[in-house]
C-alpha cells in the first residue's frame, strides 16, 4: 500500500530532472554530390529467406486452427455434450495435418524469393 505513495514523488523527481535538461544541439551533415559509381556501389541485393523450422510452426498452428473450427462445427452439429473432445480431436488433427504439410512444403519449396521487378514486369510490345 505504501508503494503506491512512492510513485508520485518519484515521477516529480524524474520530470524535475528531464526540465534541467541542458540546451539542445543541432548536427548539420554537408550532403556532397554522387556519382553515378558511387549509386552502383550503393545498390543491395536482397534474398529474402524464411527459416524452415519457421514454416513448419506456422503451417502447423494454422492447421490447428482450422481443425479447431472444424472440431467446433462437428461438435454444433452432433450436439452430444462432448464438445471438449470434439474441438481436441480437431485441434490435435489439425495440428498434425498442418505440421505434416509444413514439413513437405519446407523441404521441397525454393527459400530464395525473387526480389525486385525482374521478368514479371516486362513490356508487352514496344508501343504503349
């Protein structure tokens, strides 16, 4: 109960001190002019990768999810009173279904995604 007295005090203390700050102070940077090697040199290449192991978990908690809904759709409609068992079956089939299916489309998918325009923006004809 005391504790909560002491933080008043102790916000004043900190702002008291953020208002004694001392003067600000400016950074000026002189920009100089580029040449067209140095905006070569500049250009970065990008391979954007996903962690297999990344894949799998969120195929597998996706499928999860999706058996859940299932599960609860076949609990809605049985309407036995065993809905608890419904939506664990369906959580527990899905997680294995999405796991399984992570698995194959981690080891079997290409992890370099293309980056930047390439051959999917190519002109059609040379007239517009």
């Amino acid at each position: 109960m005391l504790k909560r007295f002491w933080i008043a005090p102790l916000a004043a203390m900190l702002m008291a001190g953020a208002a004694n700050a001392g003067t600000l102070q400016t950074l000026r940077v002189h920009e100089q002019p580029q040449t067209k090697d140095q905006l070569a040199a500049e250009v970065v290449e990008i391979n954007a990768r996903r962690n297999p192991a990344a894949v799998i978990a969120q195929d597998a908690l996706y499928g999860g999810i999706a058996g859940l809904a299932i599960g609860a759709g076949v609990a809605l409609l049985q309407n036995d009173g065993n809905w608890g068992r419904d939506l664990a079956i369906g959580a527990g089939a899905g997680l294995l279904v999405g796991g399984i299916f992570g698995a194959v489309d981690a080891a079997t998918a290409d992890r370099v995604a293309p980056v930047g325009f390439g051959k999917s923006y190519h002109v059609m004809s040379g007239s517009f």
